[in-house]
C-alpha cells in the first residue's frame, strides 16, 4: 500500500498533516540530515580557519561560498542520496560523510582537504548540536509565536468581558461572583510566566570526541587549545557549551524544554476543561460555521469540539514530552543507543502540541458570551453575600458572625427579600448598612474587572 495522507500510521503525517507544515523544517528526517549537513560544513570551515591546523589551508571565497550553498539549497534529493549510502553503510552519520566527499569532489581545495570531512568527531558532536538547533528553531520560528497569538487572543478576551460579571463554583457550587474577563487574566498570568521561561531555556551542546576527553584530537594537534576551540564552535552556533560530557551531550536541556512545553500544555489544557464547562452551562455560545455539522442524528448540535480536539492532542503531547524528558537524560556507562529512537519523537510531541494550540486558539474564535443567562444564575444566587455581610459584622465587633450566616444560608435557598431582613435588623453603623443593602450577587465582584483589564502580554 502507497504511503499517503490516507495511508500514514500517524495522524500527524495523516489527517492533521496540513497544519504541521511548519514543523517538517525541523523535525523530519529530512530536517535532521540537514542540520548534520550544517554542523559538518561549518566544523570543516572552522578547521580551515584555525591557524594551528596548517595542514589544512584558508578557502577561499569561493569554496566557502559552495559548502554554504550545499546548506541553504539542500534538498530532498540530496536527503535521498545520503539515505541511499546509508543502506550501504548502515550508518547514517557517515553516509553523510561520504556523501559530502562525493559532492564535493570537482572542487581541488576540498579534495586536498577531504580528511578533515568528519575530523575528531564522534557522531554524537554532529548530532547534538543538530538537535539543539532544530529544538531553538522550532521553538522560536513557531511554536513561540504561536503561543503569543494564543496569550495576545486571551488578553483580548480578557479585557473584552473584564466587566461581565459571573457566578464562580468553587467545588462545583455557588461561590463569590467573578467576571469572565478576570477568569481568562488568570490563565494569561500563568502562561506569561511559563512562555518566559520556555524561551530563556538554553538548548546545550557538546564538540569533544568519542567520551567527552578530546582523546582523538590531541592525539594529532597536542599543543592546541581543544576546550577553547569546541567552545568557540558551539558557542558560534547560537548554543550554551557543555564541557562535562560522555560520548552525548547528556540531554538535561531538552529534558528542561520538554518540561517547560508540558506545562503550557497543562495550563492550556485546564483552559480547554473549563470553557468546555462554560460552554455546557450556556455562559458561551459558540458561533456555527456554515456546513458544518455537530451530529449525523441530532441536527440542533455545536459541540466544543475545538476545545475537546485541544485537550486530547495536549494531553498526547504531555505523555510523550514526559516520556522525553525522563529517558532521555539517562544513558548507560558513556554512552547507550537508547536516545537515538526517543530523540525522532520530538516533533510528534511537539506536533501535538502545535495542534492543541490552535485547536484552543480556532474554539476561542468561536466564543460568544450570553449575558442574560450568566446575570440568571447570579440573581438566583444571594446566598453569595453571605460572605461580605459576615465580614462587614466581624469588623464591627458582632460577635459569632460567621455562624449566624452559616445557619441562615447554609444549604438553603436564600432571595434578596430575605437577606436584607437580615441585614436590616443588624445593629451596624448605617454606612456599612446602606452598602450591605445596596448589594446583589452581579455587583459583589471586587477587583475583577480592574485586574482583567490590567492584565498584558508581557
């Protein structure tokens, strides 16, 4: 059977294959034989230029310009070709090697200078910094900025409904009235701190030999500065230097990001839970899309879908980044195979991940709030104002304030009529009853609204 959309075991590669374009640059296979191409062509011009390696000479511009352009126009073609030696040499990373020396074999500097293709390293230096470059890259290129549409879209929201007052449940009961605007501003608040530490993770990476030791390496130049020169290298591609490494680089970077993406995973995924409870309270509407249907027998249906969609792949997400995060900073003595498979899954965590994200952000453009229906459940909820009316007598000295409300409301249905008879014949200073008397449940809602329009993406 042909590989296609229909046919893919994944539904990454399957259904969802469209959306996840803007990862395939760096989580494919062929993304991954590109960066090795990289990593290899800039170690070798790295080489060139060291003036203590005299065995290899300066290119010149020209030959720079061609081993860069082996970089910026790698294709899928030159994927396949480096797959094809691979089924020779049953070893990707060398395949690469062979293939380099192939294509670049019309060009006399490199001939002259072709044992330094591959010089001092252990696969591990050119698959580490791979890794760490295609982890920084998707992270910045889109996976950041598609959780800054996710906040900026929140944000919004929240300062849209800032002054919509609503009925909390804590437990899943009546509890001191919110707004909707404030509910979204705690998630921005948790997110805005979460996305800041997501992006100052370092992704790290090692350039030292088989074991970490520069063994090879001062076996041919003794007297050459190894650690400075590794560090220079690594530190030019963008990346922070591990100096302390086994045969890998030990992974406790993307054990961090993976980490770091799981909990925005969370956070979005308490978001889905929650406005899918909203949406079946009938606090959101959600706007139907011409053509679409929400059951093949009830035709009245619109489900939360959106929000369902979100949390499934979150929660898939989560279980792989776990799975990463764990495994991956654990390796046998110095060095075990066992990393090699686990690392190929970083963009299906990640790509479930990116589908959880706009899922939530395709549900949250759906939304619209009922007002009426939200103000309902506030009216038919005063047993709320127990809480500022106890407070207002605990303040003044009234003795057992807490008790007397709880016997007067305590699982009972309590109306306006009845809480401020209450009110009227307690023996407070007339402005603290005149303030008690002048409230209803869609007014007790404190600083909500001014904390839902304070919030910021920042």
């Amino acid at each position: 059977m042909p590989a296609s959309p229909l046919t893919a075991l994944s539904p990454l590669d399957g259904r969802y294959s469209d959306r996840l374009d803007p990862l395939r640059p760096f989580f494919s296979e062929y993304a991954l034989i590109r960066f090795r191409t990289l990593i290899e062509i800039e170690w070798l011009k790295a080489l060139a230029r060291h003036p203590g390696i005299p065995e290899i000479a300066p290119f010149s511009q020209d030959t720079v310009a061609q081993l860069d352009r082996l970089v910026t126009q790698f294709s899928e073609t030159d994927a396949a070709q480096i797959k094809a030696i691979e089924v020779r040499t049953n070893h990707d990373v060398k395949a690469l090697e062979y293939w380099l020396r192939e294509k670049l074999s019309d060009n006399a500097e490199i001939v002259a200078a072709a044992e330094f293709i591959h010089f001092g390293c252990t696969s591990e230096d050119i698959n580490n910094l791979s890794h760490a470059l295609m982890l920084t890259g998707a992270r910045d290129r889109v996976l950041l900025p598609t959780i800054d549409t996710l906040i900026e879209t929140l944000v919004s929201l929240a300062h849209g409904l800032a002054e919509t007052p609503m009925l909390s449940r804590t437990h899943g009961q009546t509890a001191t009235p919110t707004t909707v605007g404030k509910e979204l501003a705690n998630v921005v608040a948790r997110l805005n701190r979460q996305r800041h530490g997501l992006a100052a993770i370092a992704l790290s990476g090692k350039f030292n030999g088989a074991v970490g030791n520069y063994n090879a390496h001062l076996s041919a130049y003794p007297d050459l500065d190894w650690p400075a020169f590794a560090r220079s290298f690594v530190e030019g591609l963008g990346l922070e230097f591990n100096a302390y490494t086994t045969q890998i680089e030990p992974h406790d970077a993307i054990a961090e990001l993976m980490h770091a993406f799981s909990r925005i995973n969370t956070i979005l995924i308490d978001l889905d839970r929650d406005l899918w409870g909203y949406i079946s309270l009938g606090y959101f509407r959600q706007k139907p899309k011409a053509g679409e249907v929400g059951s093949s027998t009830m035709p009245h249906k619109v489900n939360p879908i959106d929000f369902e969609n979100s949390e499934g792949n979150l929660g898939l997400a989560n279980a792989i980044l776990g799975h990463l995060a764990d495994k991956l900073p654990i390796s046998r003595w110095q060095r075990d195979l066992t990393d090699s498979t686990v690392l190929r899954n970083m963009g299906v965590g990640l790509g479930h991940s990116l589908l959880g994200y706009d899922a939530c952000l395709k549900g949250l453009g759906k939304l619209e709030t009922d007002p009426a229906l939200i103000r309902s459940d506030l009216d038919d909820a005063w047993e709320v104002l127990a809480e500022p009316i106890q407070t207002v007598m605990r303040k003044t000295g009234m003795a057992n304030a807490y008790d007397r409300l709880k016997d007067l409301t305590r699982g009972k249905t309590i109306n306006k009529t009845l809480l401020q008879e209450f009110i009227r014949e307690l023996p407070l200073p007339e402005a603290d009853k005149a303030r008690l008397l002048a409230l209803e449940p869609a007014a007790y809602t404190g600083l909500a609204a001014s904390l839902a329009q304070a919030i910021r993406k920042n």
